[in-house]
C-alpha cells in the first residue's frame, strides 16, 4: 500500500470513527417518538394542571403514522395553563446545532385553538446540576385550526455547558370566554436531530488532505 493508499484509507477511517451523531442528520435522538410503545407515554414526562390530559389517539384520522398520537386537551374554563410532554436527550457535543420539531393538528369546530390558546415545540438545555441554561426556543405558535398535519421546528445551538437537552411539545391555554368545549391538539412523529454535518469535521479532515498533498509534492521536486 504506497503512502496516497495509506492516506486515503485513514481520511475514510477518519470519517467512520466520527461519532455517529456528528453526520448523520437524520438520526432521531429521542426514544418512542410517535408515541407507538404499548406504554405509549414510555420515555416521555406529562405535565398536565388542573382541568387539563394528555392521552393517546387510536382515531385513525387524528393519527399522522399508525398506532398513535398524544391527544392534548383542556377544559372549556381552563385559565392560563400549559401542557407538556418532554424528553431529554444526552447524545450531545457542545456548539453543534439540535432541531426538535413535531407534527401538530388542530381540528376546526368546537375543540379548535381559540381565545389565545396556542401549540408548539419547544427546546432546552440544562447543565450537570439540571440548571435551566438560558430561554427555552420555541417554534412558531399554532394559533388556529389547521385541519391537517403541519411540521413545527425549532433548532438551537447546544451551550458549552450543557450536559442534556430537553423537548418540549406544549399547548397553552388562556382565559376562554367564549368556548363551548374543550380545545384539542394532536402531536405525531416528534424528533431531535442533527442539523447539519458538522463544517468543522468536514475542513479538518479536507485540509489535512490537502497538506498532504502539498507536502507530498514539494517532495517530489527535488
């Protein structure tokens, strides 16, 4: 093996023993995602106040992939509540960028988004002591009946000392003067990945290439 085979064989080992999450943008860091265990809340905390549920869907028409979605839903006099389920992730580095997005639905009729209330995704990082590390990035709010099933994503930076992240899927409810029902919401298909490669790794393993390259001619001008 002449010494350019030799280089190009570690430049590709290089690449293979980069920690996974560090190129593969599309490998969810959460565990059951669409809600589908048959302890369908495996893995996930509730948060859910007075007046307020989160429960699981089988409707096949408020259900993004089968078996199931969350169903969050708040009482018609509900005042000033949030709704959450969260999940941590640990498969983390420090300055890399985190997408946590969601399916979310909600149905016009009596059950729709109304008065205020609205649903989102949400993203955290805390420290080794479980401290909060700055605001929690929210995607854009769902306001109002979609009546369909619409991505919502937020990415955020991981802080230097963060030692975990935290997802959030979340439904706000204000004062509700004029609705007749309870508000529904459905989530599906939550995930936190990678986005994107990291540059970094990219530069490092091309500029040594090109050093090589560079050392490797200079050598054969003499």
């Amino acid at each position: 093996m002449n010494r350019i085979s030799r280089f190009l064989f570690m430049l590709l080992l290089g690449f293979t023993l980069l920690p996974r999450s560090s190129y593969a943008a599309d490998d969810n860091l959460l565990q059951n995602p669409g809600f589908d265990s048959w302890r369908w809340k495996s893995h996930w905390k509730e948060t859910s106040p007075g007046y307020t549920d989160v429960g699981v869907t089988h409707f096949s028409s408020n259900v993004y992939s089968s078996p199931n979605a969350a169903k969050f839903w708040a009482h018609n006099y509900v005042i000033n509540r949030t709704i959450t389920l969260s999940q941590k992730f640990y498969d983390i580095t420090s300055g890399w960028s985190y997408t946590a997005s969601a399916l979310i639905k909600n149905n016009s009729g009596s059950s729709e988004l109304q008065d205020g209330a609205y649903a989102y995704v949400g993203l955290e990082w805390y420290d080794n002591y479980n401290h909060k590390i700055g605001s929690t990035s929210l995607s854009d709010l769902l306001t109002a009946a979609n009546d369909a099933w619409d991505e919502f994503s937020v990415t955020s930076v991981a802080p230097d000392d963060a030692a975990y992240g935290k997802i959030l899927l979340g439904m706000y409810s204000p004062v509700m003067s004029y609705c007749s029902s309870a508000i529904v919401t459905y989530f599906d298909n939550a995930s936190v990945t990678v986005t994107p490669e990291p540059l970094s790794c990219v530069l490092f393993l091309t500029g040594g290439a090109a050093l090589f390259l560079r050392r490797r001619k200079k050598g054969s001008e003499f």
